[in-house]
C-alpha cells in the first residue's frame, strides 16, 4: 500500500492505494467517529462491493444505511441528489453520520455534493471504484450534479476524510472504462509531468492489460500531481484550472451528445486532441507534437475525432463553460508538451478550424 497526503491544514487528508484495501477497517475506523455511516452505491457496483464494505464495517463495530442509485451520468442531476438526501432523513442521519460514496466519479462526485449539503456538511469518504476516479474525481473536492444545460454547472467544493482506492475493484471494470480512466491519466503527463507521459508511452500496453504495479504506478503518480495542484490552488482560481485539459471541448461533446452515451474520459480524449490541434494553430507546439498526443490516445483505445454537433453547438456548449470569465471562452492548451496554461485569447478563426477539423467524427 501507498499513502500520500493532500496537505490542506486542518482539512488534510489521506489517499490509500493498494490492493485488498476493502478489506482493512483499521484504514476506516479513523474517519468514522460514530457507529452509522450511509453508503451511497449504484446497481452495478453494490452488487459486487457493498457486502464486503458491510462487513469490514461491522468487525469494528459500524452499521450502515445504504443508498443504491442508477448507474450512469445520465442520472447525475437533482432527482437522483434527492434519493440521497430522502434516505439521510427518513433514518435520521445526524450530522456526524459519515458519507461514503462506493463507485465511480458520479456516486464520488453526488455523494460530496450530498455531504456538503446535508444539514450544511457532513462527513464524507471516497471510495472510488473506477480508474478515473481513482486517479481524479475522488481528489481534491469537486463535488456536484449537471444541469440539462452544462455538465457540473451545480456544485461545491468539499474536501473529503479519506480517500481508499483500491485497485482490485478494476478487475471487474469493463475496457471502455479502464481505458476512459487513462484520458485522465494521460493529462497529467501533458500538462505538468512530461517523465510520467515518457514512461505511459513505455507501459501503455502494461496499463491496457491491467498490469497490477503499472496500474498502481499511474494511480500513484496520478494522484500525487492532482495533490500537488490541489494544495496550490483547492478552489480553482489559478493553476487548478490546468487540471481541465480537453475539458471544455470534452464537457461539450457530454453535453451535446447527451450524458452518458459518452463517457467521461472519452470526451476528455478527444477533447484533448482539439486543444493540441489549437495549441499547434497558434504556433506553440508542432505537428509532431499533435501526432504524439493522438498516437497515445489511440494506443490508449480512446477516441480522437470528436462528433459532428455542428460548430455552433459547440459553440453555444463551450460559452457554458466554468472558465468563461467577462463573457469570454478561456481554454487549457499546451505551450509545450508537458507545460499547460489558461489562454483566452484564441482567435476565432482558429478555434473555427480546429472545430471544423476534429470534430467530424
């Protein structure tokens, strides 16, 4: 097991990564200060996980409320915030009563939201099951629902107790999902870590193949960027917003193709493909460079062309964005391999052709 620290003061938290980790209620016991905890889930992972959880928790002591969700992004919204919140009254969870979210990056993300909301904040842990929120969601706070109108639009920054990825739960993930939790990966080479996209260009197949001290690797160094950014930055007023890399084109592909018939990290990749294609129109890194980037994505089985929406769609999706300030659209683009920043002043023209170009998929 590895252990690392996002070091915010009083709000610091540990991240476990390891094998077996579900198993440990020492690892738990810490963060639970009372005898109740609710388990937040959904249909596809309660029934692998949930029962283990369970039982960890009763060796030391700990009885559990669950909630069981829809799995899915599209389920990511405020009739689903509420199954959470009509469960936390009707059994009079108090505000000591800890959250824990068991899933991916919606139940992370839904279960914070819920947290930070109930009775005005209550505990919460992440247990992530997915390699994309083990390597991101379940670090750093974000929290929130979408809105039919932009993804993540409702929200709240709200720390975790602790965070436990354990990397067994990725043998029952499907490929589509592993390889959509490498987008993420990948990010992180491309705007801060250039060794690290080295060494993913090296042990891409490893990853692919569910090598288990590749996958522990990546996580590691995965996590420990975003710990590093987050201590910086927790509420995204300067050097967090490199952390949404291909977001802004990406959340629009969610969006517009409507939530869930693209995940997350599909859209991440393709959307990362049309910031390296505008990077390269305004002269900051080469074609060469482009091709890399792509070959890795491809390699990673992940989209590089984005749909067809049409450019006004785009558009009109991406002026949603949570970076638009003044009115004006700011993007995350690459002014070299391994070095990102916030641009807003993208001529349209440019961004016109890398619509025009990338997305005809």
């Amino acid at each position: 097991m590895q252990t690392l620290t996002v070091g915010l003061g009083e709000r610091s938290y540990p991240i476990h990564i390891g094998s077996g980790l579900l198993d440990q209620a020492a690892l738990l016991q810490g963060a639970v200060p009372r005898k109740r905890v609710a388990i937040v889930s959904n249909t596809t992972v309660a029934p692998l996980y949930l029962e283990k959880l369970q039982h960890t928790l009763q060796t030391i002591g700990i009885s559990s409320v669950t909630v069981i969700l829809p799995d899915g992004e599209a389920y990511k919204n405020s009739d689903t915030l509420n199954l959470i919140y009509d469960t936390l009254l009707k059994n009079r969870c108090e505000r000591s009563t800890p959250l824990i979210a068991l899933g991916g990056g919606v139940i992370g993300d839904m279960t914070g939201y819920a947290a930070a909301t109930y009775l005005r904040g209550v505990p919460f842990i992440q247990i992530p099951t997915t390699l994309l929120a083990q390597v991101d969601s379940s670090v750093g706070g974000k929290t929130g629902i979408n809105h039919p109108l932009g993804k993540n639009m409702i929200g709240a920054f709200y720390q975790p107790q602790l965070v436990l990825a354990d990397t067994d739960t990725l043998n029952t993930l499907p490929d589509n999902e592993l390889a959509a939790g490498l987008a993420e990966v990948i990010k992180y080479g491309l705007i801060r870590d250039l060794s690290f996209l080295q060494w993913l260009e090296l042990n891409m197949d490893k990853l692919l193949a569910r090598d288990t001290a590749a996958l522990q690797y990546a996580i590691a160094r995965s996590c420990q960027n975003k710990a590093e950014v987050v201590v910086a930055d927790e509420r995204e007023s300067g050097e967090r917003a490199l952390l949404n890399l291909g977001h802004t084109f990406g959340h629009a592909i969610e969006s517009g193709m409507g939530y869930g018939n693209w995940l997350h990290g599909e859209g991440v990749a393709a959307g990362t493909v049309m910031a390296a294609d505008l990077s390269q129109r305004l002269g900051w890194i080469s074609a060469q460079d482009v091709t890399r980037i792509r070959s890795l994505f491809e390699r990673a089985k992940l989209p590089v062309l984005a749909p067809n929406l049409g450019v006004e769609k785009y558009l009109d999706l991406m002026g949603l964005d949570k970076k638009v300030e003044g009115g004006k659209m700011r993007f995350v683009l690459l002014k070299q391999v391994g070095h990102a920043v916030v641009y807003g002043e993208v001529p349209q023209e440019l961004l016109l052709q890398t619509l025009q170009v990338c997305a005809r998929g």
